[in-house]
C-alpha cells in the first residue's frame, strides 16, 4: 500500500494477471487481512494502512480476480492471530 493510490494498483494487478492467464496458469491470489489489527499499525498513525485503504484494495482485487477467473483467498473475513 505505502502510500500507492488504489487505481495504479489494480492497473498493475491487471496486466500481471493478463499475463499469467495467458500463460494458461492457474491463479490463486489473496486479498489483504484486517492490518488495522497489527500493533505497528493499531494506533492509527500511518495514514497509509486504514481499514478503508484495506478495503479499497481488497475491492480491487476482488474485481481482478473475477475478472481473470482467478481464485480469490479471502483472508480479511480471517482473524489476524499474532504469534
């Protein structure tokens, strides 16, 4: 994320799915879990890692996914286990 805007993002994921589609690969890819819920993000001090930036991305790649018929690992709807 690191402060990269959501459209260029999803540009990129776009043209590299393309690309492993038509090297008839098999795609599986994941979206992002909560990383509000990690402590070097919980306080809320890096304007880059929100719970709405989280979820612009996973929009992102979710509408990639289905557009490539990738299959999508849904690892937000996961809890964020610290070990």
């Amino acid at each position: 994320m690191n402060g990269r805007d959501v459209v260029s993002f999803e540009n990129d994921l776009s043209g590299i799915l393309e690309e492993t589609n038509e090297a008839g690969a098999i795609i599986v890819i994941a979206n992002l879990p909560d990383l509000t819920q990690l402590p070097e993000f919980a306080g809320g001090t890096d304007s880059n890692v929100t719970l709405q930036r989280v979820m612009e991305y996973n929009a992102a790649i979710a509408r990639q996914a289905a557009a490539k018929g990738a299959n999508l690992v849904d690892l937000f709807s996961q809890p964020v286990e610290l070990f």
